[in-house]
C-alpha cells in the first residue's frame, strides 16, 4: 500500500491573517477620512483667518446697515435664549451646586465649597453648557438659514451687489455669538449660584448667606473673570464660525443642507471641547 | 428707440479675450472656450444658446463674478485678475446683474428693503435717505403697490422686475441679464422688450444715460426686432452672428435652427 503523504501543517490563523496585505478598502477609508479631516481643517482656518481679517477691516465700514445686524444676532442668540438659560442655571443650581455645597459641608469639608463651585462651574460647566444650548437653538438656525441662501444664489446676488457676504453675513453672527454666550454664562452663573443656595437652605444645611458668597468669592481670582470672558467668546466665535463656514463656504444644493448641518454641530462641539482643553492648560499654567 | 451711435472705436466697457468659461458647478471644467468679445457704450446684445450652453456662467464671468480659466477679462479697460479685490469691487458696481428664475431676491425682505440695501450698504445711510431713489426705482418697474410686500409672496413674474429694479439701483452703466424673458406671459414680455429699448436708448431712472445691454436667451426671435447685436453660444464655441440683418439674412443651419425653434 502505497504510502500517503500527510498533507503540509496549515500556519496559525493569526499568522496567515498576518501575512496578507492589508485589506485595500480599510486603508482607503482611513485615508479618505484623514484627507476630509485636514481638508476640513484647511478650510475651516482659512474661513476663520478671512473673518478675522474682514473683522478688523471693514468693523466700521457700512455700520448704518452691519451694526443693527450684530445687534439682531445678540438679540436673537442672546436675550430670547435668557429664558431657557435662567431655567437652565435654576436646574444645575438645584442639582449639582446645591447637592455638592451640602455634601461638602456633610463630610466636614464646607472651606472646599467656594473653590470646588468655582472650578465646576465658573469654569468649566457654566461656559460649555451655554455654549451647547447656543449651538442647539441658533448654531443649526445659522446653518439652515445661510445654507438656504446659498442654494437658492442669494450669496453671488450680494456680490454681484458688491456686498462682502462675509462682512454681511459672517462677522454680524461672530460678534453677536460671542457677546451672547459670554452674557448668558454670566446669567447663568449668576442664577446657578443662587439657587444652589436655596437647596443647601431647604436642605437645612447650617450654611450662611454670607459664609456660602464669601467662600465662592475667595476662592475667585482675577484669572477667572478673564478666562470666562475670553473662554465665552471663543466658543461664540467658534460655533459661528462653524456653523457659518458649513452654510456658506460651498455650494449647496437645497437637499445637502440637513447633512451640513449635522457637520456643523459635531465640528462645533469637537472645536468647543477642543478649546475648553487648551484653557484648561493655560488655567493650570497660570 | 435712438439710433445706435457708430462706437466702433469707443473704449469697451467689458472685453474677453480669447477667454475659456468654467461652470460655476465644476470649476475646473471649461464649458466654453475661445470667447473673444467686446461690449461698447450703448450696445445691445442677445446671446442665444440652448440648456447648459453655459450662458449663465458667461454672464457671471462677464460680469466679473468669476474668473475665466483661460484668456483675460477686462471690466472698464481693468484686467480683472491682477488688480485687487476691492478695486474689482468698485469696478463691478459700475454693472448690473439680473440673475435668472426670480432673480435671486433676499426672502427675508420686503421688496422695498431688497432695493433699498445695495444704496444703504454702499453710501451707509439710514433708510429714509435711500426713500426717494427706492420709490423713483418702484415707479419705474411698476411696483409700488408691491413695495412693502416680502418677495417670497410674489410671483416669479414680479419677482423678476424687482430684480431688475434692484439691479438698476446703483445707476450701472452696463446692465447684464440672465433669460430675462424665461417663462414670461406675452404681456410681460411686451413689458420687458419695451422696457429694455428705453433703458438702452437712455431713461430718467438713469439721467438720461444711454445703458448697454446683454440679454441671454433661449430664443432668439423675442430679440430680433429689439436687440442689434447677436452672438450664439454653441457646442462650447462663440458664435458672432452679427446685427439684425445678418441674422435675418443668415443661411447658416445652426442659426436658422436656432431662430426657428
């Protein structure tokens, strides 16, 4: 009988695995995700840096007609927004300013309270809760609304008119984002703090009016009234100039608004996050 | 109508030289090349050309809302690619445009404020100092009824003359028009064909001033009697088909297909 051969040991799976190229369609998805992603970059600094150069140029040129819309845009993302927001800052007050206020002074550690609000939520929460509400309720409204204009050629028809869309359109919304968030987040600061005091009332927390504000405005320092300012109108600047740049920078057609505008909120949130962070370095430097 | 004054050796006011004209969709593609063409003062123009000819993309570039791909392009004896944006800007005020489908009104404004802004934006004015410029310009397309109405709540028809009175706002001394006549009743068109011919042989609205025209259409024979000098953009090519009378004397098939569409 013939003697039969046994046939070749078959490698490991992870080696074979291993062994073959890399799938084609992995690696064309990750670079196309890499090229739109620098791409976006790209055009979104470029978006920005033309803003800032349309800003500090043409700030009092036309002002008769560019003024009163920076005033809408402060009207508009601002003053009709403060309802919203005081319920807003009544809820974080209840909810997490009271609660840590009166956990704080249950384990003994009530000095913290000033410091622990000022860092939570002059800081860091206040800040980026308003600036996400903004996103939400006139973020999209700039992107629908200019994304309109643009696919229905109200854009080249200001140009033919030799009117800069950007001063027109753009620098109105960057200004008027960046005065309204800043102002909410005072509003919302403000009114968060009083209301966590109410809880840590109603909760018979043996915590004085003035022993509660005094520690909240030990534990201030000149910083945070800076960083607030600059951090507030960086977010402004940064969802306007977001939403602005997805709107108006390409041409639309009237059914790719949608997509631009879902573009606009995860690019805005992502920028947001993304400056938070650089504050937060320069908080921990100073 | 006034009889059109022998400019031959009058500084043009806008010239393409041996431009190639991008879609404004794909930029990178030419959609017609080779255009050498000049408008003088008091010349009246009507460039024909079927769907996706690319009339509306010659008209932007003539108006020097984009560049051509190739050649030059030179608004009042300025080459447009080497001087700045904003003395492109100044130079580009001195044309008006009337865009096509409803002339591309602001929908958030009344009819008044679309007229109204072009004057407030570049004299930076209050509205009451444009009021008398805005009502001269209402009288004259016949809106004043419509003045405080939004443009959305007017039919395209309308929409189109407040376009046209937008456009004559700035007092140009070019005025380009994009199919103007495009799904006009015969009473609008009447409208616009006389319109047209007063504004070309010199209105009150503009003191008097002769204004040059360019119309692109679809159709020619609205125009034969109206404009005197023809042009046909076809297969990606310009076309010179000269005045009136080489139009109506043509016996080539393109332009006689054309005319008898």
């Amino acid at each position: 009988m013939d003697k039969v051969s046994a046939p070749p040991a078959r490698p490991p799976l992870l080696q074979s695995v291993l062994a073959l190229p890399l799938p084609r369609s992995y690696l064309n998805f990750v670079g196309r995700q890499i090229f739109r992603f620098l791409q976006t970059v790209q055009g979104l600094g470029a978006f920005a840096l033309i803003t800032l150069g349309v800003t500090f140029t043409k700030f009092n040129s036309s002002w008769r007609v560019v003024h009163p819309l920076i005033r809408a845009q402060v009207d508009r993302a601002g003053v009709r927004l403060l309802p919203g927001i005081v319920l807003l800052g009544l809820a974080l007050g209840l909810v997490i300013v009271g609660q840590t206020v009166s956990l704080l002074q249950k384990i003994g550690a009530g000095q913290y309270a000033g410091t622990v609000m000022v860092t939570v939520l002059i800081r860091e929460l206040g800040p980026l809760a308003t600036a996400l509400v903004v996103l939400a309720r006139v973020g999209t409204a700039i992107v629908v609304e200019l994304g309109l204009s643009r696919a229905q050629g109200e854009v080249e028809a200001l140009e033919a008119l030799g009117i800069d869309p950007v001063h027109y359109l753009v620098m109105p919304r960057v200004l008027g984002l960046a005065a309204a968030i800043f102002s909410l987040t005072v509003y919302l600061i403000l009114v968060a703090v009083c209301s966590g005091y109410l809880f840590v009332f109603l909760q018979d927390v043996p915590l004085m009016p003035g022993d509660y504000f005094g520690q909240i405005a030990r534990a201030l320092k000149w910083e945070d009234f800076a960083l607030l300012g600059l951090k507030t109108a960086t977010f402004g600047a940064i969802i306007a100039t977001v939403t602005c740049y997805q709107g108006l920078a390409q041409r639309l057609r009237l059914e790719d608004v949608s997509d631009a505008t879902t573009r606009a909120v995860a690019q805005s949130v992502a920028g947001c996050v993304l400056a938070d962070a650089l504050f937060i370095v320069v908080y921990l430097l100073m | 109508m006034a009889a059109p004054a022998d400019n031959a050796s009058a500084t043009p006011l806008i010239e393409l030289v041996d431009a190639s004209i991008a879609s404004a969709q794909e930029p990178e593609v030419a959609l017609v090349a080779g255009v050498s063409w000049r408008l003088r003062p008091g010349e009246y123009w009507a460039v024909g050309g079927l769907d996706w000819a690319g009339k509306s993309d010659w008209l932007t570039t003539v108006a020097g809302l984009q560049q051509p791909v190739a050649g030059a392009h030179f608004l009042f004896g300025w080459d447009t690619a080497s001087i700045t944006e904003a003395e492109r800007v100044a130079e580009r005020l001195r044309v008006g445009l009337v865009f096509e489908n409803g002339g591309r009104l602001f929908t958030h404004m009344t009819v008044a404020q679309n007229l109204a802004l072009p004057l407030r934006y570049h004299r930076n004015c209050p509205p009451e100092e444009t009021q008398e410029a805005v009502e001269a310009a209402l009288a004259f397309a016949g809106l004043n009824d419509f003045a405080n109405q939004m443009t959305s709540q007017l039919n395209r028809s309308w929409r189109q003359r407040v376009a046209l009175a937008r456009a004559l706002i700035l007092q140009p001394e070019v005025l380009l028009l994009d199919n103007p006549l495009a799904g006009l009743d015969p009473r609008q068109t009447r409208w616009w064909l006389d319109t047209l011919d007063a504004l070309n042989a010199g209105h009150p609205l503009l003191a008097g001033r002769p204004l040059a025209l360019v119309a692109t259409a679809d159709d020619l024979r609205p125009w034969q009697a109206h404009a005197r000098q023809f042009a046909l953009l076809q297969r990606g090519r310009w076309v010179d088909l000269g005045g009136r009378n080489d139009l109506s004397a043509s016996s080539d098939t393109v332009v006689l297909d054309f005319l008898s569409a």
